[in-house]
C-alpha cells in the first residue's frame, strides 16, 4: 500500500495504537477537530510525532454522529499547515453527517474494501482479551499492555494483536508499560 490511502490508514491506525489524535477527540467530544499546525500543538505528542514523521502538517477530525452520540469521526490531513476554509470544513461536516446511513447498513460488494480496513480493530479487541486473561489484569489495562508493547515494538497495534490471536506472539508476564 503506497501513497495517500496508506498515509490516511497509518495515521488512523497510529492514532488507535497511541490513543490519542484528533479522531479519538472528535469523537470523544462530538466536535469539530480543526489542528492546523501540527508542529506547535502539545495535545498529542504520540500521534503528532508520528504524523510529522509522514510529513502531515495540519489535520481535521468530523465527529460521525448518530443523534447525540460519536459513532466514529472522518479525518482530512495535509501536508503544509494551514487552516482549513469555511467551504472546506462545511462541506466535511456534510460529508461526516452523510456516512451516518453507509456506517449503519450492511456492506454491499462496492463497500467490502472499506469495511475490511476497519474490522481489522476485532483482533485488537480479541488481542486484549488474550492478555487480560494471561495476565489477569483488566480489558482496560490489557488494552493499554498492548498499545505499550506495540509502542515500545516500533509497530502498528494491529500487527503486534494479530500475532498474539495467532498465537505468534505473547507478551511477557514481566512486561511493564514504561
């Protein structure tokens, strides 16, 4: 996978291994995330220095709403900083209340790619459940055991889950997030 499609799955997946971005804060928020400048920002210094590392200078989070609730955000990024104009931002609002109705349907065929990026998450799930059972600790904690051992890895949280629900990988008893 090369080009801006691997750039926005990185940087989705990143945000999910640090937990932190503005992803995790629109839909936390249910609010507009509008950052455009990366560079002078402290509010996630996990994923900023990451998102710097792929030469992404600005980036905008649109919560996905059903009614009141986040049900997931859309995120445009780019690479010089800058803000993004009213017409832009009004039409990703648009956009973001537009993906309510595909979010809540089945897949058809013409969407299968798109979903299959996302179910990808289950083995992150499934993998904190692995741990939370071997090292009797919380879903909580072990989700945390996990997204700290793929940090301290260098690798994505999804590669480090998915070879630990195929049993290619277990973490240490001894492991301890630093």
């Amino acid at each position: 996978m090369a080009g801006p499609r691997a750039d926005c799955a990185r940087l989705d997946d990143e945000q999910f291994t640090f937990g932190e971005g503005p992803v995790v804060d629109a839909i936390d928020t249910g609010a507009p995330v509008l950052c455009s400048a990366l560079e002078v920002t402290a509010r996630w210094p996990g994923f900023t220095a990451a998102a710097l590392q792929r030469d992404v200078h600005a980036v905008f989070a649109f919560p996905v709403m059903l009614g009141a609730i986040s049900i997931g955000a859309l995120m445009c990024h780019r690479r010089a900083a800058g803000s993004m104009g009213r017409a832009a931002v009004t039409t990703a609002l648009a956009l973001a209340d537009s993906l309510t109705p595909a979010l809540l349907t089945d897949p058809d065929d013409s969407a299968e790619e798109v979903w299959s990026q996302h179910l990808h998450r289950a083995e992150v799930h499934q993998a904190a459940g692995f741990i939370s059972v071997f090292l009797d600790v919380s879903l909580v904690e072990a989700l945390s055991q996990l997204r700290a051992y793929a940090l301290s890895q260098e690798r994505p949280i999804v590669e480090v889950a998915r070879d630990i629900v195929d049993r290619r990988l277990r973490l240490p008893r001894d492991f301890h997030r630093s």
